[in-house]
C-alpha cells in the first residue's frame, strides 16, 4: 500500500511540474491568438473568446525572408561543421600521427571559446573576405565555430572501432578514405545523427554571429524576431506568433529524430567511462 502511494506521490509531483514547465509555452499560443485589446484586458493563460490568426499572419510577413535565411544558415553550417568534424574525429580517433594530442587539446580548449572573445577579429575577417551581409559569411563562422564540438564528439564515438581493424584494412590495401566511408561511418550512424541534430538547433536558435555578421539581405530569423519589439507598443499577439513559429523545425526534429538523439548521449556516455 505504501509503495502505491508513494508512486501515486511521485506521479502527482511530475504532472504539476509538467504543467508549470508548459505554463510559458500556453500563454505564447493563447497570447498568438488574441487580439491587441483582449491581451490588455484578459490574462496571458486565458483562452481567447474570438480566436484569430492575424498574429501569425502579421508573424510570417515580417518573418518569411528572414525564416528562409535562417534555413540556408542552418543547412549549410550544420553540414559543414558535422563533415568537417567527422574528418577530424576519425584521424585523431584512429590514426596516430605526431603532434595528435596537441591537436586534440587545442580542438578541446576551442569548445569552452565564447562566442565574445572572438567577436572583433571574426567580424574582421568576414569583411576582409567581403562576406559581410552574406548568408556564406554567417555559414563560415557557424562551421568554423562548430568544428571543435564536432570533432570531439565524433572522436568519442569512432574510438570505440578497434584499431586493429584499422590496420588490418590498411594492410589489405584499402585506403584511410575508403575504410572510413565504408566501415566506420555506416556503422557510426547513430553519432552521425546525434551530432546532426546537437548542430541543428545550436545553429537555428543562434543569435549572436546573426546579430554581428548579418544585415537586411542575410538576417536569420532569431534577429528578425527581435525585431519585432515596437518602438512605441509592443505587439504580443504577432511576438508570440512568431516565436511559435521559429520554434516549430525545433519542434519537429526533436519529435522524429528524438530517440536518436537520447540514444547517442547515452552511447557516448557509455563510451566516455
């Protein structure tokens, strides 16, 4: 009887938890859904008494440019940060060479590298590039950025193949490239998945390379959220809106690819003791 309580106990405190955690994300969709006076005259969590997509409208008119950029960004510094980082893992994994451990260490030392310590010279370089305003530019700094957690995670997860396998490959001729391609990535699918979505959502979420590196023709959608903030009276109804929206590609990989992704933490953990 008291075991059934106590899971009765536990129960209880896990849905009043859930739902304060939700609390937030139902007042943005009620508030998406009202208009300008029935936010000022009801509470955040009321349902609304005429529902409307006029803030979702207003949202994606204002965002639709801005959410298209934010794709490209987001495609292109996930894939090149994620290709570049498996190359890394996999020589530093598998194939000893002089100077590896160094080269581990700086990667590692790269990962704890605010984005602010780096700010002045990364805005430099992109001008000096001439990729100022330019969706490349801002996919530059994001695979750059990306490369060392790439690289260490990858590292991890390729060092659970045996070397010895490694080197009988080499011995029978095949090549560093076609072992890696045809051994270790397919049966590495689950880190290359896991590190794919960690990438994903580092990248769309991301304000700050946006913020510095991007302008009216490259601007994600996280700086055009921002703004969306009124100079004199803030419309909520068309802020909530589109932060629904820049949250539901979110939404949607953890929905589909979710598994995945707590699976690869836990191999990785597993690993890592």
């Amino acid at each position: 009887m008291s075991t059934l309580v106590g899971r009765g106990l536990v129960v209880t405190v896990l849905v009043v938890v859930t739902l304060l955690y939700l609390l937030p994300l139902w007042g943005a969709f009620t508030t998406s859904l009202k208009t300008d006076e029935e936010i000022d005259l009801t509470s955040p969590i009321a349902w609304p008494q005429r529902p409307t997509a006029s803030g979702y409208i207003g949202a994606f008119n204002h965002l639709k440019r801005a959410l298209l950029n934010s794709v490209l960004i987001t495609v292109g510094g996930t894939f090149g940060s994620v290709g570049l980082g498996a190359i890394c893992g996999y020589v530093l994994a598998l194939h000893s060479f002089p100077g590896a451990n160094l080269v581990f260490l700086l990667l590692a030392a790269g990962i704890f590298l605010p984005f602010q310590a780096i700010l002045i010279p990364l805005f430099q370089t992109v001008r000096a590039l001439r990729l100022y305003d330019t969706i490349g530019g801002i996919v530059l700094a994001h695979t750059a950025y990306g490369i060392p957690m790439c690289a260490v995670m990858f590292k991890t997860f390729y060092s659970e193949v045996p070397k010895a396998l490694v080197r009988q490959a080499l011995t029978d001729g095949s090549s560093p490239w076609r072992f890696y391609w045809r051994v270790v990535l397919p049966s590495t699918k689950l880190a290359t998945v896991t590190i794919l979505i960690f990438q994903f959502t580092s990248i769309w979420n991301e304000l700050l390379f946006g913020l510095v590196l991007g302008g009216p023709r490259s601007m994600p959608a996280t700086v055009a959220l921002n703004n969306l903030v009124g100079t004199l009276a803030a419309q909520w109804n068309i802020q909530m809106a589109g932060s629904l929206l820049l949250a539901v590609p979110v939404l949607i990989v953890y929905a589909f690819l979710g598994r995945y992704l707590v699976r690869g933490y836990m191999a990785g953990a597993v690993t890592a003791v």
